[in-house]
C-alpha cells in the first residue's frame, strides 16, 4: 500500500515508534494521519490528528472506530514492556497486564476497525510486533509471551480479513533505541 492519501490511524503515536510512524506517514504523502494516545495532549507533532485512545477502554475503542471512519491503514503501535521473569512473585500480574495492552488491545482495535477497512474497499493493518517474538529470558517473558501471541493473532486476521480487499502484515521490529526499551542493555 501506498502512503500518498493514505487516512491512516496510528495507535501509541505520542512517542518512540509511533511517533516515527506519523512522520514517515506524513512526509509520504498521507492525506490524514489520526495519532491515537492514551492522553493526547502529549502529541505534540504537526500535521497529525490527536486522538484519544486508550487500546484497554471498550468505550474508547468504539468511539475512535465509530468517528474515525475513513481510516484505510491501521498501524497496531501501541505497546507495554514491563520486567519479569517466571519465579518472580508478581510475573502473572505482570504477565496478565502486558498482554491486556499488546495482545488484548491489539485485537479490540483490529475486530473494531476492520468493518471500516471492508467498507472503504479494503486496506492495510500492520501490527508491530518485535524480534521478541522469538526471544526469552532476562525479564522480557511478559513482553515476548504477548509479542509471539500477537503473531499468532496477526495470522489469523491475515486469514479472515484477507477474502475481504484487506491485508494484514506484521512488523517484527528488532530492539530500537526509544524510551521503552532504554533499560535494555545491548546493541540498539
């Protein structure tokens, strides 16, 4: 697909990746690019659509699906890392809350938006996953579970939404220098 005219609807654009994403999205050409963040006063760039979004609110969701509805790229950015590993006291929790955002959020955006995506002749949901996916140990078990679940989800979108006009893709990211992964140590 396409950037030039493009209506595009990034979700976690106020920083990092997301960010990035608008830019590029921007500077190729897209017609509107809707930035989605949880709090959008914190979208600061130029040229964009602050919207508000928070990937764990149902009300939220449908809202954004309902009023946003010439989105023809949905970029799946938003995202959560929180350390833990298996024997620590609170990793089910901390498991449990990572996959409500990358996993859960994730598929409540896509099942919400791609009616819109089908109606406006198809489109394009990218889902940025990571090289997570393949990755485990050193605190990141909450973040590779919902990345490598995420993956699986991005498949089966790819099958059911692919008979009607839309694609379906997944970014596998390697580690990228942004806030989230600064407590990283490594080669970025």
């Amino acid at each position: 697909m396409k950037l030039e005219n493009a209506v595009v609807l990034i979700t976690g654009a106020n920083r990092g990746l997301g960010l990035a994403f608008a830019k590029e999205a921007l500077a190729r050409g897209a017609r509107k690019v809707y930035a989605a963040a949880r709090n959008p006063a914190s979208i600061m760039l130029e040229g964009v659509i602050p919207v508000k979004l928070d990937v764990n609110n149902p009300d939220d969701v449908a809202r954004v699906a309902r009023d946003y509805d010439d989105v023809t790229l949905l970029i799946n950015n938003a995202g959560v890392h929180r350390q833990t590993n298996l024997l620590d006291d609170d990793s089910i929790e901390v498991v449990r809350s990572v996959l409500e955002t990358n996993l859960l959020g994730m598929l409540s955006v896509s099942k919400s938006f791609a009616p819109t995506l089908i109606k406006n002749g198809g489109g394009v949901i990218a889902n940025v996953l990571s090289a997570g996916c393949w990755l485990s140990g050193h605190g990141h078990l909450a973040y590779s579970m919902s990345k490598a679940a995420a993956l699986s989800l991005t498949n089966d979108m790819r099958i059911a939404l692919n008979p009607h006009g839309v694609q379906v893709t997944a970014i596998h990211a390697g580690f990228i220098d942004t806030d989230m992964m600064s407590g990283f140590p490594g080669k970025k």
